[in-house]
C-alpha cells in the first residue's frame, strides 16, 4: 500500500507565502476570490488548501516574489471630531 502525503496551509501559512506584511482579512479578501483554489477541507479553526495549488496560484497571480516586499501604501484618514475639548458654559 503506498500512501500519499498531501502538505496542507492553512490561512497563517498562506500570510506567510505572501510575504508576511499583509493583514489576516487580505488574506481572507484573497482566499474568497473566484480565482483562489478552492479549500479541500474546512475544520473547526479554519479553512484549509493543497500547498501546491496554493503556491500554483501565487506563482500565476504574483508578479514579484513575496520576500522582495513592496511599498506599503499610505492612505491619509480623517475622521471629524464629535466632541468639543472646550469646557462648556453655563
């Protein structure tokens, strides 16, 4: 009987080939893309995929290797203020 070992991701490993300096709903924002290999099982702590095809599809979908890093993109947020710090009057 020959017996065939799958190597399997889960959503931290698949950070991890991504490079690592993405958030974990990047990850779950790539995961859920019509174009990510489907999971081949879903467990109690997650989603689970065949490292292979998950390292297929970075390979097809990643122009540069995930360890060269890329530029973080900085978007400025402005949030209003709702609260006075002046002490009110009476």
């Amino acid at each position: 009987m020959t017996s065939e070992r799958i190597r399997i991701v889960g959503a931290h490993e698949i950070r991890v080939r991504l490079g690592g300096k993405i958030s974990r709903q990047r990850v779950y924002q790539i995961t859920g893309s019509s174009t990510f290999p489907k999971p081949i099982a879903t467990l109690e702590q997650g989603k689970i995929w065949a490292a292979e095809d998950v390292e297929t599809w970075i390979r097809e979908h990643r122009s540069e290797p995930a360890a060269a890093g890329r530029p973080k993109t900085v978007r400025a947020q402005t949030r209003q203020c709702t609260t006075s710090l002046q002490p009110k009057r009476r």
